[in-house]
C-alpha cells in the first residue's frame, strides 16, 4: 500500500474523501472483486453525493436594476453518506456456488470486508468501503447579469496529475437562470427558474454528467436575502477500470445513475459591501450544507 496525494484524491472524487487517515488504493484495487450489478450499487453513493455537492448553494441572485454585475468566489459543501448510502445488496458472481445474496458495504461504507463461504472450502469476498465521516467538496465559481433578467453562471477546476493511471481532473459547469418576477409587480420577493450542467472528469476512467432544473423563490431586503429552492436533478457516472478474473484481464464500464434526484434546498445570503456571505442546507436526501464567499461587483 502506498500513501500519496493521488490517491488521496482520487479517493475523493469518488466519493470518499475521509478526515484525518486515509488508506489509500486505487480503482482498479478496489473493484478488482466486482463486475457488473454489484460495482454499480458499491459505486452508486459517489453519484447522489457528487451532484449534491455540486448544486446545492449554486444560485445566487444578480441585483435587478438593470446593471451589468459580476460576482466571484468559492462554493464548499459538506455532506454525511446516510445509512442507506453505506450498504448495497450484493450477489455472489460466476464460478463462485452457491449464488448468495448478502448486504455489502457500498464505497462509502463499513471499512470491513463481507465474506461469504461457498462449497469446498471456497470464499467469494465483497471488500470494505472507506467509512468516510465527511464527503467534501469546493469549487470556484463566477456569475454575471442580469441581462434581461438573465444571469450566467461558470464554474472550473482542473490540474494535471502525475499518475500512471490517471493524467488529470476536471471538473466544469455553466447554469443559466431566469428571474420570472420581472413579468409582474413584485415588492420584497423575486422568482427564478435555472438550468444548469456539470461534467467531472478523473483521466479516462471516471466521467460523470449531472443536470439540474429548479424553481427558487427569494426574500429580499436590505441586509440580504432567504431562498427556498426546488428542483430535479439527472445525475450519471461512468467508471471504467481493469478486472482480473484470475485467468484474462478484462476493461470493465461501469454506468450508475443517481438515487435521489429531487432536491430541496432552503438557505440565506449576507450582504456587507462587496462580500456575500451564504450558507445552504439541502433538506432532502442525501442531506448536507454548503457554505460560499463571494465578492460582488
């Protein structure tokens, strides 16, 4: 086993990134046991917490007087993987007899590993997740507007990694939101409807797409604002990595789709001068927070 940032991350951007120790391994070590229906349910949590992450505290609300702003900063989130994220059914897979059903640990569960004992002396073994106490993550972020009652929203990450496996993350976004209010007298509150896309990229072996359409209704007044949010998200992973039957090796393509795709989403923003300071707490399942500064021009 070997310890290095890499791994480190790229335990993350699957979903597991742990406070305090790591044991780190990569892709191919840890499905090296799974192909088909029981990599897909280990790896499932990593879809529902990656599109979490990524939108809640997304919107934000351009003044409306017919300026052009722009605002930047840093959106970071934090979610706890919920009990019914850190086990999955498994089945036991071909040569291994009997076929046996057993409740294993998903990616972001029990560190220990489930055996299962099978005819003359044999054992298939389901391995352990990470257990992580925390799924973390940040992104920078800028949006302009309103134009028409339109803003833009653009956010960016990428690097190079000095892997063998893996060359290098991304990770991307634009949104696109709406103030609908504008079609009516209003005093004290602004609707909007947003659209918004992401993609996240780990070298060729993880690539995952997550939409999302909401309704977010706004209170305004002189110190900031309070926002109720409504929406639906389509969230997909791919992850592609080697399996080892023992006798060939073979590429494996994993497709895991998302969960949980309504989402709730209440939160406040702060204005002092140029700064904007928010806090979001997503209500619906998988539950967390977001907390975001940003500098408003």
């Amino acid at each position: 086993m070997k310890w290095n940032f890499t791994n480190l991350l790229l335990i993350g951007i699957l979903g597991t990134l742990i406070t305090g120790s790591v044991l780190a391994q990569n892709i191919n070590q840890i499905l090296s046991s799974y192909t088909g229906t029981n990599a897909s349910g280990y790896l499932r949590p990593v879809t529902d917490l990656t599109a979490a992450s990524l939108h809640t505290g997304l919107w934000s609300l351009m003044p409306d007087d017919s300026s052009f702003h722009v605002r930047f900063g840093l959106t970071h989130s934090a979610f706890l993987p919920f009990s019914n994220q850190q086990e999955f059914e498994a089945v036991t897979e071909y040569p291994f007899t009997p076929e046996s059903k057993v409740l294993a640990p998903t990616i972001v569960g029990a560190i220990e590993s489930v055996t299962v004992q099978g005819e003359n002396g044999t054992a298939f073994v389901f391995p352990g997740g990470f257990k992580p106490e925390v799924f973390l993550y940040a992104l920078p972020e800028i949006a302009v507007g309103e134009v028409a009652g339109t803003s833009l929203y653009g956010r960016y990450l990428g690097f190079k990694l000095n892997d063998d496996e893996f060359d290098r993350f991304s990770n991307w976004g634009l949104g696109i939101q709406h103030d609908i209010s504008r079609y009516f007298p209003h005093e004290g509150y602004r609707l909007g409807i947003g659209y918004a896309y992401h993609q996240v990229k780990l070298g060729d072996q993880v690539n995952g797409q997550f939409h999302l359409i909401s309704g977010n209704a706004y209170l305004t007044g002189r110190l900031g604002l309070g926002y109720v949010s409504l929406g639906y998200a389509i969230s997909n992973m791919q992850v592609s990595y080697d399996y080892d039957s023992g006798e060939t090796t073979e590429r494996i393509r994993i497709d895991t789709k998302g969960d949980y795709p309504f989402m709730a989403e209440i939160g406040g923003e702060l204005n002092l001068w140029v700064i904007r300071l928010r806090l979001a707490a997503k209500v619906s399942p998988p539950f967390g927070a977001a907390a975001g500064l940003h500098f408003a021009f």
